[in-house]
C-alpha cells in the first residue's frame, strides 16, 4: 500500500466476476426418500464408514451438501412410516450417481 501512498494521477480499479459462490441449486432444499437400506459399515465405496448414515426405507432424508459427485451429506429429518422427527447428526449418502433416491 505505501506504493499506492506516493502515486499521483488517475487510479482506475477494474472489478471482474470471481468465482460463483453458490447457486440456486445448491441452495435449495432437497428432501429425498430412499427405497433401499444403507449401512455406511457395509459399503467398500465409502472412503470413512464412520462418516457414513444409516438409513432405512421410509426414511425422510434432507440433503445439506451435494457439491460432491459420489456422495452427498445428508441428515434423517423423519421416519414415513412412524411421522416421528429424528435429531441424528448428518452424515454421507450415496449420491443419485451411485444409488436410486426418490426426490420428494
């Protein structure tokens, strides 16, 4: 900055587009409900089975993140069959590109 200090004349900034921060697909909310079980402790595709959520059909699941191509984070937000709110922490999914999920 003390360069800028000494300069005398005209200082013309150019503003150009950055990078796209998010977009309104990732912004908006995605509930999907799957048809098949998962247990994240059973799947060799996952990178961290610890990171993985158990899911069950029925399973009401919001997706929070889908930036990655295989897997997607997501939280279960209700049970289909027993309307009753789970408060599990969030956890990764396969995405659409590995597995069939139902958008609701």
């Amino acid at each position: 900055m003390q360069g800028l200090a000494d300069y005398q004349g005209q200082l013309i900034f150019v503003l150009e587009p950055g990078e796209k921060v998010s977009s309104d697909e990732e912004n908006e909310k995605l509930y999907i409900r799957p048809n098949f079980p998962f247990d994240p402790a059973n799947d060799t595709l996952l990178p961290c089975s610890e990171a993985g959520l158990n899911f069950q059909p029925g399973f009401i699941l919001e997706v929070i993140q889908r930036k990655e191509e295989w897997w997607w984070q997501a939280k279960v937000v209700a049970d289909q069959f027993r309307n009753q709110i789970e408060t599990k922490s969030a956890g990764l999914i396969p995405s659409s590109a590995l597995g069939r999920l139902d958008q609701d």
